[in-house]
C-alpha cells in the first residue's frame, strides 16, 4: 500500500516541479504576481490589491482596511515554499517585519491570492475595531468588511456579519453608566476621608493602600481595553463618551 502511494507522489511532484522551473513557468508567474500584489499593498493602492485577491478572501477585508498596510515592507526575495491547503505558497523576508508567506490558487479566473501573513496580522486587531465601531456608529458597516451592521430590535443588539461581535452587542451603555456611578461615589468617599484630590483614578488604590479604587484602575465592562479617565470631578468613559460626576468636596 504505501508503495502504491509513493508511486502516485512521486509524478505529482516531479510535474510540479518541472511547472516551478521551466521558462515562463508557473513559479515566474508566481513570483511576478506576488511582486505586484505586495507592493501594490505597500503602495496604498488597496483597491489594486484587493482585485489580485481570491473572492473567498476578499469579501471579508475592505479597501480602508487594507490601507492600514500602506508603507508596509515589501521582501525582494520570495520564492516558491511549496503547496499546502491555501494554495501555492511564496516565502520572503524583510530586515524589520520578518518572514512572509502568501499564498495563491490557480485556475481559470487566473492566479489570486488565498491568503496573506501580513493581512492576518491587521486582523488580530479586528475584533476591537469592530466592538469599537459598533458603539460609535451602529448604522454604519464593519470596519473590515465594509458591510453593514445588522440591529435586533428585540434584543437590543448590534450584529456583524463577519462574525466579530458574536451573537451581537448591546450597544446600550447601561452597565458602564452603573459602573461609572460606583466609581464616582467611591471617589466621593476618597475625598470625604480627607485624602488629596487624585492626578487618575489609580492613585486613589496606591495612596490609601488598597483601602480605595482598584489596582490598574477600572475598565469599562462594554470594553476591556478601556479606561476610566479622572477629568475635573467627573469618571469619563472614552469608548462610549460619557461620564459621571462625583461629589466633590474639597
């Protein structure tokens, strides 16, 4: 049996090898179109290398989002790496970003692009833009795809058809405001307990000794990746915009 199965890998591979190497092969359109899509990235010109993209990958990536790859290092040197799920693969590396791989199919619309390592890289952050976003603007579309959101009524929720909002956000401020609240009247009980007025909300944790606020200071619970913010007697929340007032006494 595995006689057999070497005898079927061994013509696959030597016919793609001879497609690598022979003049005007496929291994030079390769590495000619992964030329003009990286560079058209670098370049600025988003639209130019959206349309070098397969219809799979292109439909969940915006032309405004893949201008965040604008001046980003293009490899001189990519090479054929071999074939796997995504499609032929051409490897390069840059002095600063490292290694980088993209990935091609080929077939009758020509050769496009599967998959590209510096686009997965923008994408880690997509989550937070697209939760950021919804907040702000919740009649408008994904940052990344360019779609429009979707709203549940009935739930009170925003919705992404890409997926990166999950089963949706509430996009009412309810329970930050509740937050904000409790941390304003704990800034009120600082202050009443004769402590000097805070430079942020942090201070308050490291000049009582932990008997006040919070170590790190306070997170909206919309929204991990922001903070509290002290500004003149109010908590302010810069993911929704709003704030609450404390009761100063001094």
């Amino acid at each position: 049996m595995k006689r057999a199965a070497l005898f079927v890998v061994i013509p696959v591979a030597a016919f793609v090898f001879a497609l690598i190497v022979r003049p005007v092969s496929l291994g030079m359109k390769l590495k000619n179109r992964v030329d003009v899509y990286t560079r058209a990235l670098s370049a600025g010109d988003a639209r130019e290398a959206r349309s070098a993209m397969s219809l799979e990958m292109a439909q969940g990536l915006s032309v405004e989002f893949l201008s965040r790859l604008n001046g980003i290092a293009v490899p001189s040197d990519f090479r054929f790496d071999g074939i796997d799920d995504n499609g032929f693969r051409m490897a390069g590396t840059t002095r600063d970003e490292g290694s980088r791989i993209v990935w091609f199919s080929t077939g009758e619309n020509g050769i496009l692009v599967t998959k590209d390592t510096a686009v997965d890289n923008i994408l880690g952050s997509a989550v937070m833009l697209c939760r950021e976003n919804a907040v702000l603007n919740p009649d408008g579309c994904c940052p990344v795809s360019g779609r429009p959101y979707e709203y549940d009524d009935q739930a009170g929720t925003v919705i992404c058809p890409e997926g990166h909002l999950g089963d949706g956000l509430d996009i009412r401020s309810d329970d930050c405001a509740l937050r904000r609240d409790s941390v304003a009247a704990e800034l009120s009980e600082f202050l009443a307990a004769g402590y000097p007025y805070p430079e942020n909300l942090e201070e308050m944790y490291t000049v009582s000794d932990g008997e006040y606020g919070r170590r790190g200071g306070y997170r909206c619970p919309d929204n991990g990746y922001k903070y509290y913010e002290l500004r003149d007697g109010v908590i302010y929340c810069p993911f929704h915009e709003e704030s609450s007032a404390a009761e100063v006494t001094q």
